[in-house]
C-alpha cells in the first residue's frame, strides 16, 4: 500500500514537472532538428546560440524588466494605500466610518474584468494610454486587501496605541511604529497575492498599450510568439528567458510566499 | 473642534486610496452605464439609443452561446480543482523524504507568466509535433501514425485548456489546502485510531469536514474567477474552433475593440457583472444559513 502511495505521488510530481523540463530542454537545442521519438526532445547536440539571438534581436529583455518594474511599483502602493485606509478604518474614531467601510466593501463585488470596457474610456480621457502610470495607478485599488488588512489591524491591542500617545507619538507615529511591524505576516501576504496578480496582468496592457517598449511579459511574449514557425526552439527560448527571473525569486522566498498564501486562506 | 481633526486625519489616510478607487473602480462603473445607453466607438460618444444595447444583447446568440462557453469552463474546472488540490496536499502532506519536492513541484507552475504557460500548452497540445501526443505514442497508448487533434475538436479543445489551466493555477488552491491539513491538531486523528477508524474513514469523517469553510472559500473564489477567463483560450485556441471555445471576454473584448463597438461591450460587461453579482449573493446565502444550522 505504501508502495501505490508513493509510485502515485512521484508520477504527480512528474506531472507537474516534467512540462518545465521539456521546456528547459528544448529551448537549449539546436534550431531546426528533427523530433521522431519521445526522447529526441531530450538529446543533444545543444546550444545557446538562440539564446543570444533573442537577448540581442527582441525587446524580450526589456519586458522582463517592464514586468518587475511595474509589478513593483503596483505591489509597494497598493499595499501601502491599502494599509493606510485599513489604519483609518481600524483605529481612527472618525464620524461616517460604518458608510465608509460598506463604500469600500461594495468594491469587493465588482470585478475588474467588468469594468475594463468604461475604464479605457477613462484612461483615454485622462490620457494614461500607453503609459507606465496608466499601468500602475489604475491597478492600485484593493478593497479586498483594505478589508483584509483592516482584520489585522483590528486585532492589535489599544494599550500599544495609547502608549505611543503617551509619549507624544501621533497617528503616523502609531502607523509606522505599531501598525506596520506588527501585521508584517499579513503584509506580505498582500504584497504575494498583489504582486503574482500584476505580474498576469493580461486584459489591461493588452488594451492600453500599443508601444512595444512598454509592453509587459503576458502581452509581449504573444507578440513574439506568432513570428516563429519552424520549430519550438525559439518559442521555449522566450518562455525559458521569461520565467529564469521569477522561478530565482520563487527559489530564494519559496517560505515566505507559501506562508503569505497560506494566511490569505485563514483570514479570507 | 477635536472631532473633526480626528475626521481630518482619518481622511488624510484614506484619500490616497479613495482617489484610485474612485477613479478607477467607481467612476469607470458609472460610465460604463452611461456608455451602455449609447452607441459609442473607440474614437468618441456618437449617439444615444436607449435600451438598444441591452435588447440587442438578449437577443444576441453569439453572447449568450459565449456565457455558455464561460460556463462550461466555469463546470470543467471548479469540481476537478477542488478533488485535485485536496488530493495534492494529502501527497504532500504525508511523511517522506520528497515531502519538500513535492510542495514545490505542485506550485511551481503557479507563478509562471500567464502567457508562458499558455503557449507550453499549445505547444504540448499540438499533433504531429507536440509533446503530449509523443508521449501518448511513446506509452503506446496512442497507436503509430494516429494523432489527436487537441485543439481543432471543440470537446478536446475544452479539455486542453482545463487541462492547462488545472496545471498551472492548482497551485495557490493546494497550498491553502495543505495548511488547512496542517492544522488539524494531530490528537483528533490519534484518537480517531484508538477507536479504530481506517484511514479512509479518517478522511472522509475528519480531513474533509474539518476544510469545510476552505473548501467554501476555494469554491466561490474559484467560480468567481473562472467566469473571468480569457488569456489561456486566447492563445491557445484563440476562441475556436469556430467560436465554440469563446468566452465572455473574449466577446466583450471583440466588440468593443474589433467591431469598434464599446458602448455594446460595456452593456455586456454590465451583464457579467450582474452574473457574479448573483453568484456572490447566493453563495452568501448560501454561506449563511450552513452556518446557522
């Protein structure tokens, strides 16, 4: 019995593994070599001559870069604002604060999908197409990360805050000293969730943009993708090259971002 | 006079994140109803035309038959997501010396590119040259000089996309299901022993209860999310064959920006929007009353 376990277990890890390999493997072969059997994909002769090809021939590099910049860029401000309004809504006794957190709850419901149509209206109104700022303000509003974070905050003792007041401290004393180190869990949790969403962000640079310098990983690679017919060895090098970067962060914070998806689950 | 500088300050934290939801949630939200009472191109407002949007919608068959496709992605996916997730942590929940490879494993796919895992797909998919039928081959499963057409037969098109989809997004699910394993407290399933319970019966009467509100939680997110799927049929199927895989966005997506037709595409995002308004109120509900009884 144990036995069936673990041939079942290795077969799924083979599963989920293997397709990464083959796309490892083929991207180092040689262009234009014919496939017959199964393990053809899989012997050589090999060589990184793509590899140079598309480094030096494509904007793929700098999609790479476009990806992690703004992904970034929209991870580090949504979860600021969205802490910021979490504060607010948590520990700061102001008047209409029940109407402001059903204003913000109602956000919950309204998918961004739904709104994408109208939303290019107003970019193109506010002449944000084709624009970094028009990928990243556009992407900042999280109720759910607001309400999530609010759940955190909530469970902070009031005595730390009074404490703070005692010495003189005001609210962005209180926010930066208590607030913020004190939910660093359930801050990087959001700043996972926000930063995998940017970085699939699809529908909305598909729509915006038009320059290719601007363009991100899921709208460039398409472009790319329909140029190369003759075999797979290019295409598997652009999705080689476009995943090497984030498959190294995965590596180095594998912990912290199973425990950040981990604590989403809890609280959602 | 304190009152309201308490206000003041509450607002100062607010505002920076009231302007980008305002103006980027609420305000697209109410031109968008403004746009579904108009015929509207890409280049500006033309004309008002009352409810005709709205009736063209309901009585537009190609709209409806791509609700139709997002709801049998939404059916394919769900119920084999949840049974695979669960069954992913229960493999990587068990004692071994791979316990760490197989987290990993199971994840990894998760935060690749949505674009590179669609186009791994198509390229798996393909016949002749693709790897999923060499493998079909090479196990003999598949016999010499026949292939299967994975993405010009509309059924197998379907099972494709799953498919990848399954692969690629199984991860976040597994995970959450996998803490949730983690923190069953071991006593109960020691106890359970000491009565004598097999461990088949431990999970079907302790695991799966216990992930309850998990499994609630995955469900609604996952219904949710599947509805809003575009990108891996895009690629890799580009909405064929003949239409027969093409989702709501898809669809809104052609309309507003093919046909040049937005005021049309914004009255059907009104009515997706409304299709997971419903589905949110009755999970809520439904969400409710389990937790009552």
């Amino acid at each position: 019995m144990k036995w069936v376990y673990r041939i079942i277990s290795v077969i799924a890890a083979c599963v989920f593994l293997v397709p990464l390999v083959w796309m490892l493997v083929v991207s180092i072969k040689q262009e234009g070599m014919k496939v017959s059997g199964l393990f053809d994909w899989f012997t050589p002769p090999y060589s990184l001559a793509v590899y140079g090809q598309i480094i030096s021939g494509t904007k793929l590099m700098q999609w790479v870069w476009n990806s992690f910049f703004v992904a970034g860029v929209v991870t580090v401000l949504t979860v600021l604002v969205a802490a910021m309004a979490a504060y607010a809504l948590s520990k700061i006794p102001f008047r209409f604060k029940a109407i402001m957190f059903f204003f913000i709850l109602a956000g919950l419901l309204v998918p961004g999908e739904a709104t994408i149509i109208p939303l290019y209206q107003v970019a193109k109104d506010m002449h944000l197409l084709n624009s970094y700022q028009g990928l990243i303000v556009t992407a900042l509003a999280s109720p759910m990360a607001v309400i999530v974070l609010k759940g955190f905050f909530d469970g902070i003792p009031n005595d730390l805050i009074e404490s703070v007041q005692m010495d003189g401290g005001g609210v962005w004393k209180i926010f930066a000293v208590i607030m913020l180190p004190l939910t660093r869990p359930a801050l990087a949790s959001m700043a996972i969730l926000t930063f995998i969403g940017s970085w699939n962000n699809f529908l909305w640079p598909f729509l915006s943009l038009t320059n290719d310098k601007l363009f991100t990983l899921p709208m460039g690679i398409p472009t790319l993708m329909s140029q190369y017919s003759e075999d797979y060895v290019k295409p598997m090098v652009v999705n080689t090259l476009s995943s090497i970067p984030i498959i190294i962060l995965f590596v180095i914070f594998e912990r912290q971002i199973i425990k950040g998806i981990s604590l989403s689950g809890i609280k959602g | 006079m304190k009152k309201l500088r308490i206000d003041l300050q509450a607002l100062i934290f607010l505002l920076p994140f009231l302007i980008v939801y305002v103006l980027f949630t609420i305000w697209p939200m109410i031109k968008g109803a403004q746009m579904s009472f108009y015929k509207w191109t890409l280049i500006r407002k033309m004309k008002y035309v009352g409810w005709d949007n709205f009736q063209r919608m309901f009585h537009d068959d190609q709209f409806w038959a791509a609700v139709w496709h997002s709801t049998i992605f939404v059916f394919l996916t769900t119920p084999t997501m949840i049974v695979l997730a669960i069954a992913l942590a229960l493999i990587a929940n068990r004692k071994s010396k791979l316990q760490k490879l197989y987290r990993s494993a199971f994840f990894l796919p998760s935060i690749l590119s949505v674009s590179v895992a669609s186009y791994l797909g198509l390229f798996m998919f393909q016949p002749y040259t693709g790897f999923i039928n060499g493998i079909l081959h090479g196990l003999g499963i598949l016999a010499e000089g026949k292939e299967i057409f994975w993405l010009t037969e509309p059924s197998l098109a379907w099972i494709a996309v799953a498919a990848l989809t399954l692969w690629w997004t199984v991860g976040f699910n597994f995970i959450l299901y996998l803490s949730a394993m983690q923190e069953i407290p071991d006593e109960i399933y020691e106890a359970a022993s000491l009565d004598g319970a097999a461990k088949g019966q431990m999970f079907w009467r302790i695991t799966l209860p216990m992930m309850n509100s998990i499994t609630r939680m995955i469900l609604m997110l996952q219904i949710i999310a599947s509805y809003k799927v575009f990108m891996q049929i895009y690629i890799i199927t580009g909405g064929g064959p003949l239409d027969s895989t093409r989702p709501i966005i898809q669809y809104i997506y052609q309309s507003g920006f093919k046909k040049n037709d937005l005021g049309y595409a914004a009255t059907m995002s009104y009515m997706l929007f409304a299709i997971l308004l419903v589905l949110s109120i009755i999970q809520y509900i439904v969400n409710n009353r389990k937790e009552a009884a």
